[in-house]
C-alpha cells in the first residue's frame, strides 16, 4: 500500500460514514442545530463541500470541479446563523455536490506523486495543513468531525445509533 492508497482509505470510510448519517435524514431535519448557537447539518455539509473545493483547488489550482452556481455564496460565515431553509441547497443538492467533490478529490490524489504530497502549502493553509498530503489527509477527518454533531441531531430525532 502507498501513501494515496491508505489516505483514500480514510476518505472513503468518512465518505461511508457520513452517508449512513445523512442517509434517512429530510430536508427539514437537516436544518435542525444539535443546540443552540451549533450550526445546522444543511449549512455544515455546503461549509465541507466549500472546503473539500477551496483546499485542494490551493495545492493543485483548477483541478476540481466547479461548485455549483452560487454555490458558495449560500455557505459562508454569515449565513451560517440563517434558518431559512430557501437560502440553503435541498438534500439532493447537497449530496450531488458532495459527490461530484468527493469524485475530484479522488480523481487529483490519484494523480499526486509522492513529492506532489510532500510539497508545500500556500499560506494561510499551512497554518493546519504543511503539505499537500497534509490537506488530503485532513479532508476526511475534518468531515467526521462534523458528522459528530449530526450524531447528536439524530440522537435528538430518537434514531438509534449506526455504529
């Protein structure tokens, strides 16, 4: 196993794990906050496909696939405190986009060598991710550490744990 194989590794298994916990999931429930002042799950899933886009796009320049339109502009800082659920993408939208990231981050860390991973990052990503390895290599862990909060909706919702 080389380095790709075991960092995909770990996409792959925070990808399957983030599935089962939006999987039953509505529309509605994703606009639900674990408590007060959390974010709601809607805004946490378009902040990580923002990310997932933003990082990798900064250690390999166009290479992932585009957001869609104005995208971006219904995940930032400011529109985290909305509960308006228009302002937001639906579920399906959600999961297609995470999808078609999740699809370039694979397709540009399959293509990385092992200095491409080595290389350095641009600031300010190499305040938490020094290398491009680094920031593959994060990319699941920042998705599980989200997906504990959505836990704690679903506990909220009465659903029984998944693992």
């Amino acid at each position: 196993m080389n380095s790709r194989d075991a960092i995909k590794l770990g996409l792959d298994m925070a990808q399957m794990c983030c599935n089962m916990y939006l999987d039953d999931m509505t529309d509605e429930q994703l606009m639900l906050r674990p408590t007060e002042g959390c974010n709601h799950t809607n805004w946490q899933l378009g902040h990580l496909i923002c990310s997932d886009n933003n990082l990798v796009n900064a250690i390999a320049a166009g290479r992932m696939p585009a957001l869609p339109d104005g995208f971006a502009d219904r995940y930032t800082k400011e529109t985290a405190s909305s509960d308006d659920a228009s302002a937001f993408c639906t579920k399906a939208e959600l999961l297609a986009a995470a999808a078609e990231q999740w699809a370039g981050v694979a397709a540009v860390l399959a293509e990385m060598s092992d200095q491409d991973l080595d290389a350095p990052t641009p600031e300010p990503v190499n305040t938490y991710a020094p290398t491009a390895g680094a920031v593959f290599s994060m990319l699941g862990s920042h998705w599980m550490m989200h997906s504990g909060q959505w836990v704690v909706v679903r506990r909220q919702l009465g659903r029984p744990p998944l693992f």
